[in-house]
C-alpha cells in the first residue's frame, strides 16, 4: 500500500485509511469522550500521517504511528480551546448515525463508568472493543508492558459493563467507517480527483451483493488461498504476517505489508512522489524583511532560483519535509535547513556575500583620525535605524572586508534608514548614518575617521561590599534586536567580579549592571580615545533611594540637595553616597517625600543655576529609584524685559519646565544683569512658563535668593514642541 502511495497514487491511501482507521478512532475517542471530536481527531492524524509515510522505516509500525499521532491531535484540540474548538467538522454529507443521540445515550455513559480510570486504561478497553485487540497488541500500541496493558484491561473489562461497550461498538460502526471521513482525508492529502478515484473504489458504506452460496464460497475461497500460498512461497519462502491480525483488507487484496524479504528493498523501491512543492524565501540575515534575488536553493537532485523577492518554489517532491541548502554559484550560504510542503515555512537567512549584485552600495574610506592614513583591514555591521548606542546584537554582525586604500563597502537592498558601525584592530566603533532615496549617490564615498580604541574597565559589588559574579553589562536604552538575535550584554562581569570592555565607542554611556540575585546597579561612563576609564559600580541597598544623576547626558554630582520636612528644608548633602559615576544614593525616611537638587553648570552653560523638584514615597521592601537628570534639548526663548519702559539695573530670568506630572519641576535660573536681553538655549521640547523678576537696583545671585519675593515679577506660559522649537517672548514690568 505504501509503495503504490509513492508511486504517485495518492488515492491508494484509502487503504491504510480503512485497515487503521478503527484503532486511530478508538484511541481519539478515549483521550476526548467526543464523538465530534474523535471525528476531527481521526481525520487530523490521518493527514499528518501521510506526510510521515516517507520517514516510516518498518510498515508493520504504522498503527503504532498512527494511535501516536491521534493522541497528539486529540491533545491539540483538548488544548487549543479556540471558538471553534468543540464543533462539528464540516462534512459533505450527513453522518450514517444520530451522532448526538449516540454522544448521550451512550458516550456519555461509557465515559461516566470509565471516569475513575486513566487515559492509557480507557484507550486499551476501546482497542480491544473497537478492533479486537488483545494484551500485547495493546501493549505494543501503547508502548507500555505487557503485564501493565493486561492488568489495565482486565480492571477495566471487569467495571465496564460489556453490553454497554458492545452496544457503543454496533452503533458506532458506521460512523468509524466512513467513506465521507475517507473522501475528506484523501482530498486534503491527495486533491479532489485522488478523492473521487477513491470513494470509487472503496467498499466503506456501500452495500453488499447478492451473496454467493456458502459452501461455493468455501471452495472458492479454499482454491484461491492455497494458490496465493504456493506462489507466494515459491517467490518469497515466507508468508505474509498482519500487524492486528486478521483485519479488514480492501478489495484489491493487499495488506499493509509488501511482499518484500527485507528492510532495506523496501527502502530502496520508494520512487519519489511528484504531486508536491517546497515553498520559502531566502532573506538577508542583516534585515529579514529584505529578500535575496538571484541565488539556487537545491533540495535532493532538484534545484531553482530565487526570484526578485528572495522567494523560490521546489516542484516535484514528496510531501512532507526535505532539507535545503542555499548556494551563490559554488559557494555555499546555508545547509540542511528544513523545510515543510504543507506548511508556511521560515524564511532562510544567510549573509550577504560582498559579491553580490545588489541595487545600492555604500562606500566609504576608513582612515586613523590623528594621521589620516589608510586603514587596510576593517569590520563593518549595518542595522536598519539612526542611533549613536552601539546595541549588543551589532557586536554579532561584524563582518571582515580588507582594502590596500582602506575602502569598505556595504550592499544594500531597498532604500531606508541606516546606520554603518566600522571598526578595527585598535580602535572603537563609530557609527555613520545614511540615508538611501532618490537623492542617493551611488558614486559618493564617506569619509569614516576612526578613534583609538578606549577601554573601560572596572568592579560590580553588592550592598554589603562583596563582589558580584556572571552580572550582566548592558546599555540602559535596549533594543527589541537584542532578544531577536539572542544577546542582550555586552559581557558579564568575572569570578572576581571584575569586567574590561574594549568594544564600546567613544562618548557617554548608560549602562546598566543586572544580576539576577543582587539587583540593579546604574553608571553613566563617558569614554575618551586612547584612554582607559576605570570605574567602581555598587548596587544599592533595598529601602534606599537611588538614581541617576546627570548633566547633559554625562555624569554629575549635586551642588545642593534638600528635603522638606515640617515645612523646612533639610539639607542632604553630608549623606549623600556616590555609588558610581552618574548614581547617587540616600538613606531611608519612611515617609512622602519632597526633594529638590541642584548642580554646577557645565561648559557653555550660561545659566547660574539650575534644580529639579521631585516629589516620590518611599518604600522599604526594595530601593525607590529618582532620577536628576538635566538634559537638553533643541528648544530655545529669547527676549528683552524692561522696567517701566526703562533697562533694568538688575534683571533674572527663570524658565520653569514641566515634568510627567505636576510635582515634577526642572528650574533654570539666568542673571541678565543690566543688559535687558536674555538667551535659554538648549532646552528640552517641552512646556513650561517663564518668570522675569528685575528691579532698579543692584542684586547679586546670592542675594538674589532672599530677596525674590520683592523684586517685580511677570510671568507667561509657553510650550516647545517639534513644529516650534524657538520662542520670541519679551517683558515690561
């Protein structure tokens, strides 16, 4: 039957269908108490099954195979629990027997008696009831013992009422003998003519002939058998054996055996199917929505070309699953990847050989920043976005190119936004942003200027001071990619707790430190060319507060830090803990509380002073985290404030930014002297009001502070957004 089966008749599959299909049925029944969902358990088993006929290396194991697999589908069913999940199958034609009379009257009873047994006893009732099976056959099945399968059977035969089961068995026999559930199964496998070719020729629900006299019957039967037998022996020296033994057999006359004497002839004689195709798509592994054009994917003897798409189609093949490999001329990409002809396979990527034809390149030259020579061997990663943060997943991506004039090339597929991270021996990533469009200029070459490679290197501690093993270092702002292409740290940190990292650009990093049994510690590292920067990193401890602190995106230290208490200031900054470039820690208070912080301004500032207000409730069972940091933005307001028509002899700008909510304030304060003109550049997009005091008299920044609240005040709201990132506002007081 398998045989014919490859030998390009899939309608011969009815055969296997009408030998097995009461034990596939009996084992669904029992894992499910449905007759509708032994139905759609049957049906499923036998379409999976025929893509398996191809991997099956001994016939006489097909009923096991099959029971196997009606206990997978019946679990997938009883699992999935979609909204259909529980519903009939579609049929073409109405089922031969009331099936929910059946599925009240008598499933539902069997099932109640056979409630206090477990799956593996109630599928061995229902094969013995079902197909006649004894212990060891059971056994087999199941792939139990024997002693287990007949103690099973015997406990159960004995608490079941056997009318019962003999009554479920005659009424069900129309139902697991289903040429409509045939015709569906071979449709699915085989087409609709395969099907029609079928139901033609299976003798499931049709209705017998004249019977021909007993005992003409018996002789007919007696001539033919004892013929079959000498010619038979003569060519194979042995007789045939049934798996179950004597099971129903079609009216061809074959079994599920061939008549073949050995193991490897019956391998040997399976010619390969030609009714089924291999679908997929071959993409770059850079950027898996990009297909690869122009490249052979071979499966076996059989070979073709990806199209413009990356996709190719395999014909003439098995069905189910082969492997394929993926060439560019003689070089090959991928190997073995497998691949389903009845199911959405993944797409295969590989990496883009330099020799590719693509529709566009970059070009660019890499030279040593101080001396400007050529760099001959480079490695170079692209990633389809802008960024400055050299994600982890890009260490994965660095591919050799080598050039006497220092030239890297990249090949790209479509147009876009990308970013090229160059490197080489000695000296850091830099990451080069492009864009490709209908501007592109194929011709163009970049100019990439490399730095000395900088080092980074340092010690993880826990709260009581002890080292921390296997934490991972990783940067604060993540990357979806990083879980993508499985890696999300830049190293681990040793035994010793010790870490050195020499692969980070140059420029300001936020990194953070997890360990799974220790918690979270923060840095913010800022790496020169050619240096190495050594740092000390501490988690904090648990009912404490702790944050970042930064000014401009790199690491500060506060000039002031106060918590209100009763209506008073407290000053904080004896207690304050640096646990680490750009951390801060402070000791537990057990209640709501109010902070304010300020720093030093930084080069190019041109305000005085700037603080944050930030209000949080403090927790014991873990550390509570506040952030202080003052970043910039591309926001500026400019004016010119009078005083009564007059120029001020002294005059104070404060710019009051909004926070996530309205406890949050970032107040930067200017001193306009006597000029009567003020500038607040490089303010983050956002909204917040402006305050002008002046006065007629000279005031100092310190003494500013105390006298504010007499001074005359005038005040106006303003919002910075991406459509108006400058603001004009002048004052009269």
């Amino acid at each position: 039957m398998i045989r014919r089966i490859f030998k390009g008749e899939p309608h011969a599959y009815r055969l296997l269908i009408e030998r097995y299909q009461p034990m596939t049925y009996a084992v669904a029944l029992a894992n499910t108490g449905s007759v509708f969902l032994a139905d759609k358990a049957t049906a499923a088993a036998f379409e999976s099954g025929y893509g398996r006929l191809i991997s099956l290396t001994d016939p006489r194991k097909l009923g096991i195979m099959m029971c196997g697999l009606a206990q997978v589908e019946s679990d997938n069913l009883l699992s999935r629990r979609a909204a259909n999940w529980n519903l009939p199958r579609t049929r073409r034609e109405a089922s031969p027997v009331d099936l929910q009379w059946i599925q009240t009257e008598l499933i539902e009873p069997l099932m109640e008696e056979l409630g206090s047994f477990t799956h593996q006893e109630r599928m061995g009732i229902l094969l013995h009831s079902f197909c006649g099976m004894n212990p060891r056959q059971i056994a087999e099945v199941l792939k139990i013992e024997h002693k287990e399968a007949a103690e099973d059977l015997a406990r159960t035969r004995e608490n079941v009422e056997a009318a019962l089961l003999k009554e479920v068995r005659k009424a069900l026999f129309p139902e697991i003998n289903n040429a409509e559930r045939l015709a569906h199964i071979v449709t699915t496998v085989g087409g609709q003519a395969s099907a029609e070719k079928a139901l033609k020729k299976t003798t499931l629900g049709k209705r017998r002939g004249r019977r021909t006299p007993l005992l003409l019957t018996t002789l007919i039967l007696l001539v033919v058998g004892i013929g079959a037998y000498f010619g038979y022996t003569a060519f194979y020296g042995v007789g045939p054996q049934l798996f179950f033994g004597e099971g129903p057999t079609s009216s061809e006359g074959t079994s599920a055996q061939e008549n073949d004497p050995s193991e490897e002839s019956r391998r040997a004689d399976r010619p390969a199917p030609t009714n089924y195709s291999i679908e997929g798509r071959v993409v770059d592994i850079r950027f898996i929505e990009d297909g690869l054009a122009g490249l052979t994917v071979r499966s076996q003897d059989k070979e073709v070309e990806t199209d413009s798409y990356g996709a190719f189609e395999i014909r003439g093949v098995a069905r189910g699953e082969h492997r394929v490999s993926v060439y560019y001329g003689d070089k090959l990409l991928r190997e073995n990847v497998r691949h389903h002809t009845n199911q959405k396979n993944p797409s295969i990527e590989v990496e883009m050989d330099p020799s590719m034809p693509t529709r566009f390149k970059m070009v660019g030259r890499v030279t040593d920043r101080l001396t400007g020579l050529a760099i001959r061997e480079v490695e170079q990663a692209c990633i389809k976005e802008h960024t400055t943060i050299l994600q982890p997943f890009v260490l994965n991506m660095f591919q050799k190119q080598e050039n006497e004039d220092g030239f890297v090339r990249v090949n790209l597929l479509t147009p876009g936004d990308y970013t090229v991270w160059v490197r080489a021996k000695g000296y850091a990533p830099l990451a080069v942003p492009f864009v490709i469009d209908e501007h592109w200029d194929a011709h163009e070459i970049v100019e990439i200027p490399l730095h000395r490679a900088a080092s980074l290197e340092g010690i993880l501690y826990n709260a009581n001071e002890l080292s921390i093993n296997g934490a991972n270092i990783l940067p604060r702002e993540g990357s979806r990619m990083n879980l993508t292409k499985s890696r999300i740290s830049y190293k681990e940190t040793d035994s010793m707790g010790r870490f050195e990292i020499y692969e980070l650009p140059i420029g300001v990093h936020s990194l953070l430190f997890a360990s799974e049994d220790h918690g979270t510690g923060r840095a913010i590292v800022q790496l020169e060319s050619g240096k190495t920067t050594r740092i000390r990193v501490q988690v904090p401890r648990s009912s404490t507060i702790s944050g970042d602190l930064s000014l401009h995106g790199r690491p500060a230290q506060f000039k002031d830090l106060r918590r209100r208490l009763g209506g008073s200031y407290v000053d904080l900054l004896k207690t304050v803990n640096y646990l680490s470039p750009g951390q801060y820690e402070l000791p537990f208070t057990p209640e709501t509380v109010f902070f304010w912080g300020s720093v030093e301004p930084g080069a190019g500032d041109n305000w005085f002073d700037r603080r944050m207000e930030q209000e949080a409730e403090v927790t014991t069972s873990q550390t509570t985290w506040i952030d202080f940091n003052f970043d910039d933005g591309k926001g500026s307001i400019q004016g010119n404030v009078s005083l009564q028509g007059a120029t001020p002899r002294s005059a104070f700008v404060e710019i009051v930014l909004n926070g996530t909510n309205n406890l949050e304030k970032d107040r930067i304060f200017y001193d306009l002297g006597s000029s009567g003109s003020y500038h607040a550049s490089r303010l983050p997009l956002k909204s917040g009001e402006v305050i002008v005091y002046a006065t007629p008299n000279s005031v100092s920044q310190e003494e500013f502070w105390q006298s504010r609240s007499s001074l005359k005040r005038k005040s106006t709201s303003f919002t910075l957004d991406e459509g108006k990132t400058s603001l004009h506002i002048n004052f009269n007081l």
